[in-house]
C-alpha cells in the first residue's frame, strides 16, 4: 500500500519567527527549500514491517536523522489521531499499529512535531516579550482543540502565562487571550490545575473588576463552571480568591460582585448571580450556606434582586428560583412564583410543539434507513454481526437473523460506517426528543391544572370571606340600636329575645370565620407544599373530619345547664368567649380530671434481658434519651450490623466527631439486593506455634580455691578481665570518668559490690591472700570503700536517664500526633458517615437501628460481611460510595499513618513515669547520703551528679505535666468518638488506634483496587472514550454547553438536601 506523507511545521504567527527557526539543536530539521517546496513524499508500507521501521523510513525521506526522530510523530490526516501517542518504545505494544493502518486503507499521513515538543514552544513564547501577544493568542486558540497538545500545554504550566496577558493585555489581545483561557479551561486537567493553584484563581477573580463587558462577563462565567465542576475544592478556591481580594483592595468580599447586579448588561447580571447560586449550592455546611447569606444580605444582595424580579428572562428567573429555594429568602410573593413557572413551562410546551414537524421527519427517516438495511443485507454485502443489526428491530421485525456469511471491503465500510453514525445521531435524537416531550407536556399539564384550580379556589374563598365579614359588620352595627330601644320601652322580653337573636348569628358569624380561615391556610399550605388538589383534599378532609371528631360541642347558649360529658369521662370544659378584636387569644381548656380513661401501661424492658443505658440496649423510661433520627423500615429484612449504638443528647453535651460527620445518599435498592439475607461468613483459622526453652548449660566450677557463692565468683571473675585494677577503679568511681566505665559494668559492679558478709567469710577462713581467687583477692581489696553501691547507682541513672527520658517523650509525641490526626481526619468523618447511614439502614426497625454513632469495634467486622451471594462486602460497598462522592477518601490511609507508630496503653506510660521518678528519688537520696558522709574524693562526684540530678527534677516536672495533657487530649478523643471517660483509661491506647488504622489501611486498598479497576475499564475503552474524558462536557464548546446548564439550572444546581427532605426538620429560613 502506498502511502502519502506530509511535512508539515506549526507556526507561531506570520509576524513572529516560526518554530522552524526556534527549533534548538536537539532536533535538528534537516529539511532542504527543495523538500519544503515539493510538500510530501509516498513510501510504500509493508505489512509485515514493525512501526519503528516505517517511522524511521518515513523520517529517513525528508531528512531527519534517527537520534532526532523521537521528537517527531504521525499522524492521520483524515481523524487528526496520532499512531504512537503518548509513545511506545517497546515494539510488542505497537506492531499492532501497522496492521490496523493496511486494513483500515488510510493512505494520508502527517509528519510533525510531537505534541509536548510543540506545545512547550508555544510555552517559551508566550514567555516572551519580544513576540506577538495578539497573533499568538488568535492561533493558540485554535491550537488548543487537539486534546494531545492542549494537555501537553497545561502540564507545561501554560495558563499562568494566558492569565497573565489577559490581565495585562489590551483590546484585541485581551479578547483573545480570555478566548485562549477559555480553550483550556474544557479540559478536566486545567480544570485541576488552576483549583490546586490559588494564586491563578486570584488572577481569574481579578478580572471581574475589568472595565471590559466581555472580559468580565467571561471570567464570571469561568469562575462559576469551575466552582460547580470541582464542587467543594471549587467553592474554597474561589472563596479564598475572594476573601484575599478583598484584602488588598480594603473592601467586603463578593462587594464587587454584587454591584454587577447593576450593570446595564442582562449577560453579566446572570453571570454574577449564577456564580453566587454556585457558591451556595456548593458551600460544605448548611451553617455556612446562611452565613454567606446573611453577609450578602447586608451587601444589598437582597434589596436588589426584589427590585429586579421583574426581568423575564429565563435564565434569571431560574436562578431566581434557585436562590429562594438555597437561602430561604422569599424574595417574590407565592403567586408571582407560581406564574413565572407556569410561563417557563408554557415556553417549554411552545417548544415542544414546534419540534414534532422536526422528530416526525426524523422518525421517517430512521424507518427509511431500517429498511434501507434490511434491503442490503441481501443485495449487499456486511461485516459478520454487524452492529448496525440493532436498528433493524424497533419498526421492521423480518431481517435476516443470521448474517456470518457476509463480509466487506474497505471502500464499502467507509460508506457503512458513514451510514451508521448517520443512524446512530438520528435515533439518539429522537429517543431524547421523545423523552423531553412527554416528560414537558406531564409536567405542563399537571402545574397548568394545580395553577388553575388554586387560583379559582382562592378567589372564590375571598368573594367567601368578604361576605361573611360584611354581614358581621352589619350585625354588629344594628345590635347596638336594638339594645338601646329595647331599654326604652322597658320591654324585657322583647330585649331578652333580641339579644339571644343576635348572640346566635355572632356565634354563627364567628364559625363561618373560623372555617374560612381554616380553608385559606389549608390552601396556603398546598400551595407551599406543592400537592396535587386531589391529593391535598384528601388529606385535609381527613385532618377535617378527625378534629370534629375530637372537639366537644359547644353548650348551646339558650340551655339551661351545661352540655353532657362525653362517656366515660369528665365533663368537657366551659367554651371560651369570643374573640375581642385585637386582644389575645382565649386561654387554652383546663386538662381532663379523673373519671377520664387510666393512663398508659409502662413501656416493656429492653429486649435481651440488658438493662436501660447499657451500651447497645435500646433507651428505656421517660428519663432515657430517645432517638432523634426518624425510624427506617427497609423493604426486605436486612442482615444486622452488631454495633454498639450511641444516642447523643438533644442539648448540653460536648462537641462530637458524630455531629461533623455527613450521611450521603446512596441507592437503597441496590443495598437492599446485596445484604438483604442473612448469611454470617465466618473464618477462622487456628494457629499453633511451638515454643522451645534451651537452658545454657552452666559455667564450669571454678577449679581454684573459693569461698563466696560460685555464680557470684563468677560473675566477679568475668567483670575482673573488664575493669582497671582496685586503684584505678577506686579513682574512676571518685571522678566519674565514663571513658572507664560504662554502663554494663556498672551494672555488673552494683550486683558485685563487696558485702559484709563475704569479708567476714573469707577473712574467717584464715587462709593466705595468695592462694585465694582472684574474686576473694578482689572483694578484699575493695572492701571498704566508702558508699560505693550507693554512687554507683546514681551514676548508673546518670547513664540510663537520658535514654528513658527520650522513649517516653517519643512515646507521648506518637500518641500526640496520632490524637491529631484522628480528630482533624475530614476523610475518617466522611468514611464514618457513609458507615453510620448504611449501618442505620441495615438495623431498620431493630433496637440497634437511629444510632447517632457507633463503637470502632464494628469497624473489624466490615470486610467479613457478605452479601446474598458471598461475593462482596460491606466494606467493598463503602468503598465503592466513598470514591464516588468523596474521591480523597483514598488516601485516608496515609492521612492516618502516624495511628500505627502508637504502642503502649496511658496505664503502662504512667508507669514508665513512674519508674523513672523513682530511680530519681533512689538517686537523690544515695547523692545525698555521700554528702552527708563527707568523704574527701568525691568532691567532683557531688557536683557532676549533683548538677545533674537539678536538672532531672525539673525534667520530670515538665513530662509529667505533658503526660497529664496527653491523657487528657486522649480522654477527649474518646469522648469525640461517643465512648464513657472510663473507657480511656482502661482501654489500650495501640488497641483503639489500631482499630481506625487497621481499617483505614484496608479501605484505601479496596479503593486503590477500584480506582485501577476504573483505569483499564477507561483504558479498554478506547481512545475516543478516553479523549471524551479529558474535556468537561461533550460537544463543540464543552464550556459554554456547561455553563448554559448550570444558568439553566440542569447541573444538580437545586435546593440542598435538609433536614427537611430527611427528617421531618425545618428548612433553613433567613426571614426568621
């Protein structure tokens, strides 16, 4: 096959030198003005040659010579795809190369630079100054669409160089220079880059202020799709732009964005009050969610956007409705809300409508190319399953159901595959289409008719309400005159009459009222709550119905004595008066009195015979603290996860890990089908080891003459061939010279002292000097001098101090670090979080189930639980949650790694203290009494112990208040994690740390596994999938069809998941 190959180089601009020219020697183009002029050269591929061969030919045909051949690459000049890229030196993985080149029948390729070579001299000139800025930045633009250079160019740090000439640059070179920034800013790595570099994100934030429209609505655009593609490291980056920029300006941060709320052009209204919805929908707490709120609110964020409710267009309005539905602020009445999403609707139905001429021409024409291809499956010829098969079923059933026995050629699959991407795009088309419209004319349908039927309802409960106020009025107006007249005659009956007349339509009046209100907040309420008029009246109607059926009746006015009591009960109470305009409301009725029905049985004891306020026993009694987390009642019987379930108080309690904690969402069906059944995987494996003692065989006697004990003879006998002679010993021990004597033998030398006893032994037996032992000989010649055990032995401390000294402090900074790390861990809070939302929902309607935290020992346990096929854990499920919503949580191993350095309990580090203090007392008081025993030699033994001991004091004084605040830094770890204050001091410090690190250590395994698992699925995807990935969204301008979506609200850009959605809470409400 031959093939046509075509150099060619990439200019920087026509005004600035090209990059033939700036090449450096490394590369070296050896191309002559012939080769330039002639464009492209054939070469003549073979099969069975290796890529690297036909590369270097290819390279070999306009002279490039092999040791530069690496900065060079082809490329196909019909799909722009590279052959080698990233490139493969080892010829196993690229033999394949040449292969699918002979069979795909491409015969134009390009010869170039590579992409890291070209992009980092693209790089080099922007840095500098003597080039174009203006050409540069019109042709990087363009340069930056093929995703192999651009992601070349931002690994090269190339946006720093961007940012900088959009902040300096004027006129056309700014625009295009924001153009530049634009292009990069669609793929995920420069999204990565810029949030990781606070100081590029200050840049962008800076631009807001340009006095350039179009530069500032771009970088308010810019900075809003970066906060809502990285979420929570978005919203700090751009926060902590804001904040610093304020800074140095002197001003309130997001000051400059809100009075962009002013700005004459509509674009960059939406721009700034969409960034400021993105902020908030991607805020870490709901705590500050209303404290960004409320600072905005002082701003004047508030008063103006009521003023500028009136603005029609779509996008404002979404957003609109975003903010009141994230802050809590109503800044538009309930109707006006109402209407301005029917209009949005009736848009979106207007719409749909004018799109069915559209997807009825497409639908004919997928019926045409279905049965185009079943045509073609007998006159022409297919590849073996071929893929377009899948078209042929939805509108034409008979096709051939078996088609291995066709085959194609290349110039007929070029035609095919055009044909099937045709297809493909049609039937996505129309699949979405469809989807959208039904989904539009539902929603329309169902909003027009809730619009409709409340509006006519609250008009009419007005005309309702104004009539009886009226016909009250009236009433009251003629009541008077009737009592007056009345009184004038002295006509008492007629008076008495009268007035029981006028008392009965009062009381009339006042029920009609009472029911009218009560039907006006019944239709506020389904309005706020957005019910279905069928479905609201059905609710209310039995709401209705139970409280008549509760209420006693009221005694009738005219009735001698009061009404009878209810069965079996006390008498109801007196009704109350009427209510006086402007007064208080009437005092509530008196509680029931006896003859009432007795009071409810106690609640039964704890199951499993655990007594109220145990660990794990459900709370029992008035007293207990009951739950606060509503019940869960899984559909299946879930397996139960034996946690020790801690309840925290409602008030006055101390601050917990398990308040900090978030509870994800996750898909309860599918955790349901995993560990739904009960099935307990058990393993255990014994281990049995041998232990074996060999006991040393004992010195030999020895054969000269002794008298003290042997194996202290021999012990003397060993440490005699160590030390100097008695005189040499006697003087190193009165000066304290450690060069003779060490530490071993000094420990040698306490054990050996010479003792009472063995004097008069061996001066008792009357044998001469010189036929005894060497240990005999040497007890005698240093037997009596003065104090030496006890200077020994303070010496010895001397020796040892500073040793034990700095294993204790090692050991309370390990357990310090390890403290630290566990209560700052944001990836342990959100493992944790994922645990207890799961676990709550496995003990579903069990006593174990409402846990506000758990005990570490469960977490043990989480790799051993099943699920209904024994295939995988719950540990795997948490892991798979954890990478999807909080990614970081791989590394929660190496965030921990100090928990595995901590080894001893407080109780073993209290009495390592406590052995150190007491060999400081022994050798404070053995200092003390060599003082006291004035001995002439040990003048430089006082001062050298002496001094050193002074300082020991202060020593130890200083670590036993560090170990004091250790232990209790540990107690309120123990605390933080909901365990009694006992439980520090009992359990070990290596025993509750191991626990947390032994986990971690196994959940970031799991997650690594996950994590390269999703690197070969992406990788066996092949390249366009993997080119797809690298940009932030799909399309020709990923940005701008990103940031549309996010305007639109179609990007999660909707009201935060409350207490509300979960519990039963209140909304976050900043009216309050």
């Amino acid at each position: 096959m031959i093939l046509s190959i075509t150099f060619q180089l990439d200019p920087i601009s026509n005004n600035a030198p090209s990059l033939t020219n700036s090449i450096d020697n490394r590369s070296s183009i050896n191309v002559t003005a012939l080769q330039m002029q002639q464009g492209s050269k054939t070469y003549n591929l073979d099969q069975n040659s290796s890529y690297k061969t036909v590369f270097l030919a290819i390279c070999q045909l306009f002279g490039i010579k092999e040791t530069f051949a690496q900065d060079y690459c082809l490329q196909l000049e019909s799909s722009k795809k590279y052959l080698n890229w990233p490139p493969q030196a080892d010829e196993s993985k690229t033999k394949h190369i040449v292969k699918q080149l002979y069979e795909s029948g491409e015969t134009a390729l390009v010869l170039q630079l590579n992409p890291t070579y070209r992009s980092s001299k693209w790089v080099k000139a922007l840095n500098d100054s003597e080039t174009n800025e203006k050409d540069i930045m019109f042709h990087l633009k363009y340069k930056l669409q093929e995703s192999e250079f651009a992601e070349s160019f931002i690994e090269q740090n190339g946006m720093e160089g961007i940012l900088r000439m959009v902040t300096n640059g004027k006129g056309n070179a700014q625009t295009y220079s924001l153009a530049s920034l634009r292009a990069c800013l669609e793929y995920v790595s420069a999204m990565e880059v810029i949030t990781k570099t606070p100081h590029l994100v200050k840049q962008l934030f800076n631009l807001v202020d340009s006095n350039v429209v179009g530069v500032c609505r771009g970088a308010l655009e810019l900075l809003f799709v970066l906060c809502d593609f990285r979420k929570e490291e978005g919203f700090k980056s751009v926060h902590l732009a804001a904040k610093s920029t304020a800074v140095a300006q002197g001003k309130k941060p997001y000051l400059n964005v809100i009075k962009l709320l002013d700005s004459g052009d509509l674009e960059t209204k939406i721009n700034a009050f969409t960034l400021l919805n993105v902020l908030l929908s991607n805020c870490p707490s709901d705590e500050k969610v209303g404290k960004l709120c409320k600072k905005w609110g002082e701003l004047g964020l508030h008063d103006k956007l009521r003023s500028l409710t009136s603005i029609q267009q779509q996008e404002f309005q979404v957003q609109l409705e975003i903010y009141e539905e994230t802050s809590g602020v109503n800044l538009r009445t309930k109707a006006s809300r109402l209407e301005a999403i029917c209009n949005r609707l009736k848009s979106k139905l207007t719409e749909y409508e004018a799109q069915q001429p559209l997807i009825a021409i497409l639908k004919e024409e997928l019926k045409l190319a279905q049965q185009l291809i079943k045509e073609a499956s007998t006159d022409r010829v297919f590849l073996s399953s071929h893929p377009m098969q899948r078209y042929l079923g939805p509108t034409i059933q008979s096709y051939p159901a078996d088609l291995s026995f066709l085959k194609t050629t290349a110039a007929e699959r070029d035609k095919i595959n055009e044909f099937e991407k045709r297809i493909l795009a049609i039937n996505e088309q129309l699949r979405q289409e469809t989807k959208l419209s039904e989904e539009l004319k539902n929603q329309v349908l169902a909003n027009k008719k809730q619009f409709d039927t409340t509006i006519a309802e609250l008009n009419e409960e007005n005309q309702r309400l104004t009539q009886i106020e009226v016909k009250f009025k009236l009433q009251q107006s003629i009541s008077p005159t009737q009592d007056s007249s009345s009184n004038n005659n002295n006509n008492k009956e007629s008076s008495s009459n009268s007035s029981t007349l006028n008392d009965n339509e009062i009381q009339s009046i006042q029920n009609s009222l009472k029911e009218a209100t009560l039907e006006i907040e019944r239709l506020k309420l389904a309005i706020e709550e957005k019910m279905a008029p069928n479905e609201a009246q059905q609710i209310f109607s039995q709401s209705l119905i139970t409280t008549t059926t509760l209420t006693p009746t009221s005694p009738d006015i005219n009735s001698d004595g009061p009404a009878p009591p209810i069965s079996g009960g006390a008498p109801p109470p007196p009704p109350p008066p009427p209510p006086i305009s402007g007064g208080a409301p009437p005092p509530p009725p008196p509680p029931p009195t006896s003859g009432g029905p007795p009071p409810p049985p106690p609640p039964p004891p704890p199951p499993g015979g655990k007594k109220a306020g145990a660990p794990g026993a459900p709370p029992a009694g008035p007293a207990a603290i009951q739950p606060n987390k509503p019940v869960i009642n899984p559909s299946s019987k879930m397996k139960p996860l034996y946690w020790k379930r801690i309840i925290l108080p409602p008030s006055n309690r101390n601050e917990s890990i398990w308040d900090q904690v978030l509870e994800p969402t996750f898909d309860s069906k599918e955790f349901e089908n995993l560990f739904c059944a009960k099935k307990k995987a058990v393993d255990s494996s014994l281990s049995s080891s041998t232990n074996s003692a060999a006991a040393g065989k004992e010195g030999e006697k020895v054969k000269l003459v002794s008298l003290i004990d042997i194996k202290k003879s021999n012990s003397i006998a060993f440490m005699l061939a160590k030390i100097p002679t008695a005189d040499g010993l006697k003087k190193a021990i009165d000066t304290v010279d450690n060069s003779i004597l060490g530490k071993e033998i000094i420990k040698t030398l306490i054990s050996n002292v010479p003792t009472e006893q063995d004097y008069q032994l061996i001066k008792g037996s009357e044998i001469h000097e010189s036929k005894l032992d060497k240990p005999e000989r040497w007890i005698l010649e240093m037997y009596g001098f003065p104090m030496m055990k006890e200077r020994l032995v303070a010496w010895l401390f001397q020796l040892e101090y500073q040793e034990m000294y700095n294993n204790i402090i090692q050991i309370l900074e390990k357990l310090q670090n390890a403290i630290k790390d566990t209560k700052s861990s944001d990836s342990l809070k959100k493992i944790l979080g994922i645990v207890l939302v799961l676990g709550n929902y496995m003990n579903g309607g069990s006593g174990r189930g409402q846990a506000d935290g758990f005990t570490l020992e469960i977490l043990d346990s989480l790799a051993t639980s099943k699920d209904v096929e024994n295939k995988t854990s719950l540990l795997d499920y948490i892991s798979k949650i954890s990478m999807e919503k909080y990614p970081k949580t791989m590394n929660v191993a190496q965030e921990l790694d100090s928990l595995k350095l901590v080894q001893l309990s407080i109780s073993d580090m209290s009495t390592d203290i406590n052995d150190l203090e007491k060999q400081f007392n022994i050798s404070k008081n053995n200092c003390k009494k060599v003082l006291e025993a004035n001995i002439p030699s040990s003048s430089k033994f006082q001062s050298t112990i002496g001094a050193f001991l002074e300082k020991t004091e202060t020593d130890i004084k200083n670590l036993k208040e560090n170990q004091k605040s250790t232990v209790d830094s540990f107690i309120q770890l123990v605390e933080f994690f909901g365990y009694p204050k006992t439980y520090a001091t009992t359990a070990s410090c290596q025993q509750f740390f191991n626990s947390i690190y032994s986990f971690s250590l196994l959940f970031s395994k799991q997650c690594q596994k996950i994590e390269k698992e999703r690197e070969a699925l992406a990788k066996a995807s092949g390249d366009n999938g993997g080119v797809q990935n690298k940009k932030i969204a799909g399309g020709a301008d990923p940005l701008a069809a990103l940031a549309n979506a996010i305007k639109l609200g179609q990007t999660g850009l909707r009201k935060r998941p409350g207490p509300e959605n979960s519990s039963g809470g209140s909304q976050l409400n900043l009216n309050k």
